[in-house]
C-alpha cells in the first residue's frame, strides 16, 4: 500500500502524518508513506488545501486533518 501525504510540513500535516503512522501500525498494515513538500507537483495533483492525503493514488481527503476513523476506513 502506497500513503502519500502531501503538504509544505505544516503543523496539520504533521498531525496526519503522526495519525497515520499510529494507525497503520495498530491496525498492523503494509505501507510505505511518502512525504510530497514540492509545491509544483502538490498543485499538479489538483490539490488547492493542504493536507492531502492520497492513498495508492485516489485523494482520501483534503485541507484537513483525517479524524482516526476515516483513516482506518481507507484500509477496510
């Protein structure tokens, strides 16, 4: 499973990033997450809000901190 967050390392991303990586590994899942800061390839992602979090490729949400709820739901 691929976790991309993309962000310019704000405190919000920060937060996603810590929420993340705390669920992956409760839940116990496989993942490699990648830390995308290039402003050029975040707005060619069609990203305008930051964080975003896109999970093998699909955008599972944007401008906001995921609660743990929704992040668990993208690995049912």
């Amino acid at each position: 499973m691929k976790i991309e967050i993309l962000g310019t390392g704000c405190g919000k991303c920060s937060k996603a990033t810590k929420l993340i990586e705390e669920i992956i590994k409760e839940i116990g899942v496989e993942a490699e997450v990648k830390h995308i800061t290039d402003l050029a390839e975040i707005v060619s992602r069609g990203v305008m809000k930051t964080p975003a979090v896109f999970v093998n490729g699909e955008k599972k949400c944007d401008g906001k901190v995921p609660s743990k709820t929704e992040i668990r739901a993208w690995f049912e």
